[in-house]
C-alpha cells in the first residue's frame, strides 16, 4: 500500500485514498475489493489509518468484523489517530501475520 502516499511521501493521503474507496464501493455495490496491510512491511502509524478508513474487517476466510475504529472523513481528528485502543487493534493484528480490512459497504 506504500505506493499511494505519492512521491511526497505523505502519510496522510493513504487514509485519504481509503475513504475514496469507501465511497466508491457504497456507491457502487457491483464492486467489491480487499486492501491487505502486511504487518512485515507496513509501517504502523499506516495500519492505524487503514482501520480509521475501513468499515469492515475481514480477518480470516470465514471471518469479518464491523470495524469499531472506522471513522468517518468528516468526523475525523488527529486525536482519532492516536487512540489507545486502535494500537491495540493494530497490535493484535501484527501477532496475526496481516491485516485486510475489506473496502464494502
């Protein structure tokens, strides 16, 4: 997923690539897709913001979770970033290998 920060290297528009997608899949139910976060080469601070983007969270093949650290673009603070819980999340992740929040409604 690094590709998207752009050459600036700006961290900030990942998360903001992932809530296009959201949108577009809300808009769009005839598409579906799966962004997966390798927890061995992504950066942390990226997998926070890939859980604040994601509705859902898709865990396993038989396995999806709504996302309780989604959070809308309107409704979104820096405060949201930093969340206690959301490193948690994202720890919990990294002892499992990945994490692949699905981009769907």
């Amino acid at each position: 997923m690094t590709w998207e920060l752009g050459q600036e290297r700006d961290r900030w528009r990942l998360l903001e690539y992932e809530w296009r997608l959201e949108k577009l899949f809300r808009t769009s139910p005839q598409l579906s897709g799966i962004c997966q976060y390798h927890a061995d080469t992504l950066p942390r601070d990226l997998m926070r913001q890939g859980l604040l983007g994601h509705q859902s969270i898709f865990v396993s093949k038989t396995l999806s979770l709504l996302n309780p650290h989604y959070v809308l673009p309107e409704a979104f603070t820096l405060g949201a970033a930093e969340d206690v819980e959301l490193d948690f999340a994202v720890s919990r992740f990294c002892r499992q290998g990945q994490l692949s929040p699905p981009v769907s409604s």
